[in-house]
C-alpha cells in the first residue's frame, strides 16, 4: 500500500515487472535495503478493525537506515489526514 504525500489517497504500487522500464542493478545503493528489518504486525484499530495479519517495514526504521527511503513524517502526516476524512465521513 501507498499513500500519495500531495493527495493523502491510498493506492497500491505494482511490482511486476510488466510496468517497470529502464531496470538497473543498484549495486552499492542495495547495502541500505539489505539493512532493513522486515517485521509481522498488527495495525491499530482505527486502521484495521479486523486486526489482519500484516508484514512490511516500520517507516521510523527505514529513516534511520536511510533518510532517503523513509519519509515517515510525510506518510504519519498524510495517514492522519486520511482516518481524520474517513472518521468525519463515517460521522456523516
């Protein structure tokens, strides 16, 4: 899953290689994703009632393997705006 920083509206980000162009090995780049730390969770339940089984990457990890990759500031801001529209439309 994605969240677009200027628009906050969830997405998902394909990663077969039928969409991707210009591919090139990272060589040295790839030391930073070799030390991230995949994790199991749980999101709370504002985001997921069901509680859902999940796996990925903590994005405050990810900054602090790489500023580059983890713009946790950015994706808490836009998940924020996100639940505050989705509460007031439940509201309604």
């Amino acid at each position: 899953m994605t969240i677009d920083s200027t628009t906050s509206l969830l997405g998902i980000a394909t990663s077969s290689l039928g969409f991707k162009q210009n591919i090139k090995p990272m060589d040295k780049s790839s030391e930073a994703i070799l030390a991230l730390k995949p994790v199991t969770f749980l999101y709370n339940q504002k985001i997921d009632p069901k509680a859902i089984p999940q796996f990925g990457l903590v994005a405050e990890d990810v900054e602090k393997v790489n500023p580059d990759l983890g713009g946790a500031r950015q994706r808490r801001k836009a998940l924020h705006c996100a639940l505050r529209r989705s509460e007031r439309h439940v509201a309604q």
